[in-house]
C-alpha cells in the first residue's frame, strides 16, 4: 500500500528541545492502515514503511498518534537537512507500507 500527500512539519510537544520533527498522515489514508494491517502489533503500534520527501528516501516506522487520531511519520534532521525543511514547512511525502 502506497500514499502520497502534503503535510507540514510539525516538532512533538513532549521533545521539543530536542526537536523531533514529525509529519501527520491523512485521517483517510490512516484509517485504511487501520484496516489493512489489522493484527499487525509491533512495538509501540508502529508500521514498518519506506518514506520519500523530495530526492530522499529512507525506511522507518509510523506510529499511530491518539491524541490526533492518525499515523505520524517521524522526519530525521539528515532527510530535513538534505531537502532544506524545517518545521512549519510543508512537503509533498509518499510513505508506502513494508509490513503485511
């Protein structure tokens, strides 16, 4: 399963010094995630993917967010650094499910 989609970045609340820079997936795309990897349990409830941003690829895990309800892409500073974004910007993403 494949999604593409824009979204801002946005730096978690909890690790805020520390800059952890996210991306919210769509509420339809993370609902239909739901739905195809039902029974998938990894730690934290993350899903292994491939991510894009731009010319940068890399293979990570969403995690499901509860307070907004959707899965969120964590983007590391090399991928932030190499497409020259930073929080509050917003970028076209294709992140496409490893796991069954």
């Amino acid at each position: 399963m494949r999604v593409e989609f824009s979204a801002e970045l946005w730096i978690w609340d909890a690790r805020r010094g520390e800059s952890w820079t996210f991306v919210s997936l769509p509420g339809d795309s993370s609902e239909l995630i739901r739905d195809v990897t039902s029974g998938v349990r990894r730690g934290f409830g993350s899903l292994r993917v491939r991510a894009a941003i731009g010319g940068s690829s890399w293979t990570t895990s969403i995690f499901p967010d509860s307070a907004r309800g959707v899965y969120v892409l964590p983007v590391k500073r090399a991928i932030r650094k190499a497409e020259s974004l930073d929080a509050g910007d917003t970028t076209p993403v294709t992140v496409e499910l490893l796991d069954p």
